[in-house]
C-alpha cells in the first residue's frame, strides 16, 4: 500500500464517511444508523481503526471491549457498555467500500485490530459474520464456534473467535 494510505481512530468529524461507507457495504436491516455511531464515537473511539486514501475513507473496522466471552445484538445498541479494561475485542463491522475491496484493505485493519487487542492485554476478539465470510476471517486465526444466537438483521451469524495464547 503507498504511503498516502492512514490509518487512524475515530473521531467525531469523521461521523459521515463512517456512515456513508456503513450504508454501502450492509444493508438498511443490519447496517448501523448514525446515532449509533455517534454513541460508539463517543463510548470507544479509539477501537475503531479507519483506513483513509488521501481524504477518502475506504475501510473501517469497529467494536467495544467488555468481559462478557460472547457478542450479543444488544452490544450493537448500546455503546455504553463499552468497559475499557474489558478481556474480549469485539468486531462489530468489517466494512470496505465495494470499489476498494479484494485489495487487502480489511485484512491490514483486522491485522492492526489484532495486534492492538494484544498489546493491551486482551483475551482475544470475537466477530459475528455470515456463512461465506467464515473462510475469510479462519485466515486470521479465528475459530468458528457456530451458529450464535444473534438475530441481528434477521441473518444467521456465525461467531468467531481468536483467542491469545499465554
């Protein structure tokens, strides 16, 4: 990737790309509003790992920490459960823009998620994903657990998990 590519956290001004990049990779029933947004800006900015192309943003992947071992839909809704000093890196979204995808975008990001949750001494990350993205995440060493009992967009999800070794 050439240099002009950055990857940052989230801050407030950075609310309609994130939004706009959302609506363009989920549809309405699953994606996230912008209020939602906003709440998880405010809550856990900084577990949101957003790639930019110059001004453009691309990709982003986002989630909260907590103790809890598995991601429930109401974690989606409530950003106030966040718990900084949490065990578990939940990935709530892996989003690409469509023109940019199939270029490793998601990948770096998940990569940098990965190694950040390390660093701060996590248990390891949890995700949700449908069954044609299990193969794809397994790539970064995580573990399908099966179906989870997540209703979210009326959609069967997969729960994946990457846990730490001591």
């Amino acid at each position: 990737m050439s240099e002009e590519f950055n990857i940052r956290h989230a801050r407030i001004v950075d609310i309609n790309a994130i939004t706009a990049v959302e609506a363009a990779c989920f549809p309405a029933t699953e994606a996230a509003t912008r209020e939602e947004f906003e709440g998880r800006i405010q809550y856990y900015g900084d577990h949101f790992w957003l790639l930019y192309e110059g001004d453009q943003l691309i990709s982003f992947v986002d989630g909260f920490v907590t103790d809890e071992a598995d991601l429930t839909d109401e974690m989606y809704e409530r950003a106030e459960m966040h718990d900084e000093h949490g065990a578990w890196q939940m990935i709530f979204g892996v989003n690409t823009l469509p023109a940019y995808r199939n270029r490793g975008y998601a990948g770096r990001l998940l990569r940098r998620a990965i190694e950040d949750a390390r660093q701060q001494g996590r248990k390891g990350l949890v995700l949700t994903c449908k069954d044609r993205l299990v193969h794809y995440y397994a790539c970064f060493d995580f573990v399908d657990e099966g179906i989870s009992d997540s209703t979210h967009g009326n959609v069967e999800w997969h729960q994946m998990r990457l846990t730490f070794g001591d």
